[in-house]
C-alpha cells in the first residue's frame, strides 16, 4: 500500500500530462478547421479537465492545480509553437531616423506646468487608485493593502511618461483629474454617506 502511495505522485503526473496533451491536441485541431468541430471541442476540454482532475488527485488541490497549471501552459506552448510557419521578412522602407516627438514651443511656464502634472496631479490620481483598490476589493484586508501599495509606484511611472509625453496639457489635466475624483470617489464615498 506505501509502495502505491510512493508511485501516485510520478504516475498521477504523467497520466496527467498525458491527458492534457490529449485535451491541447484536440483542441487546436478543433480550431484549425473552418467551422470547428464541437465534437472536437468539447473532447479536448474534457480531456483537460481530466488532465487538472489526476494533478489534483495525485498532489492535492492546492499543488496539483498549481503543476496542472504550469504543464497546461508548457503542453499549450509546444503544441502552437510545433505550428509555427517561419516566412521570410517583407522588406519595409527604411527610416533614416526615429520619430521625433510632436513640435511645441517650449517656455518656462509650459515646463512648470507639465512637470507639475506629471509629478503632483500623476501622483494624487495614482495615490487614489491605490487607496480605493486597498478599500473596496473584495479581498482579504492585508492583500488589498499590500496590492494597493504596489500599485502606486507604477500607476505613478505610468502617468507621469504619459503627461510628458503628451503634447496636450488639458487632455492630460481632465483625464487625471477625472481619475482622481473617481478613485477618491470610490474609496471615500461609502464612509462619508454612512457617518
């Protein structure tokens, strides 16, 4: 009885897959027709429910699913990629140089106020987004907290290279002021109508 519970694990893992091969095939072979087979279809994702069912079976819920998973995507990439159909580049003009940005002319005031809303109005509108999403996810309070904070930063990075790079400061002063009231909106809101 050791003996088997020792081999469940390899053996579960290979039928499984095994079984997700079977199911990928089916699959892309489904979709490879004109008017796909639902036969087809419907076999290749039994066969890889199938495959997610023996991962679980023979490691758990929680492991199996996780290496069903990673064989899943493994299995999925080696099948679409053994379909690859390598063609020779069309040959396109040639620039001599890179795009330049959008013409402006530049002064002080203009610098003071994009750099002013990249950094201020790009920070408040990402601060906000961070705030609403670690208030109104409905997700464990250390997970929104931490997922919130993460956002931040990158929210951040994100709209001050897209203020600076947008040659429209209004569009780019609506468009955060707009996500900055929404997002405060959302994470304030609900505790302001009910006190």
């Amino acid at each position: 009885m050791q003996q088997l519970d020792l081999l469940r694990q390899p053996i579960g893992s290979l039928i499984g897959a095994l079984l997700l091969l079977s199911g990928i095939a089916l699959l892309r072979s489904s979709w490879m027709r004109r008017n796909g087979s639902s036969a087809l279809m419907t076999g290749g994702w039994v066969l890889v429910a199938a495959g997610f069912a023996t991962f679980a079976y023979a490691w758990g819920g929680e492991a199996g699913t996780v290496y069903a998973l990673v064989v899943f995507s493994a299995v999925a990439y080696v099948v679409v990629a053994m379909g690859v159909e390598l063609r020779p580049a069309r040959a396109t003009a040639n620039r001599d140089i890179a795009l330049e940005p959008e013409d402006r002319p530049t002064n002080w005031p203009r610098a003071i106020a994009k750099s002013l809303l990249a950094i201020v109005l790009a920070g408040v509108a990402a601060i906000g987004i961070g705030v609403a999403f670690a208030v109104a996810m409905p997700l464990a309070a250390p997970d929104r907290i931490v997922i919130g904070g993460i956002l931040v930063p990158m929210l951040w990075g994100a709209g001050m290279a897209w203020t600076l790079s947008d040659a429209n400061l209004l569009r780019a002063t609506i468009l955060l002021g707009a996500i900055s009231a929404l997002a405060y909106g959302i994470a304030f809101l609900p505790k302001v109508l009910t006190s």
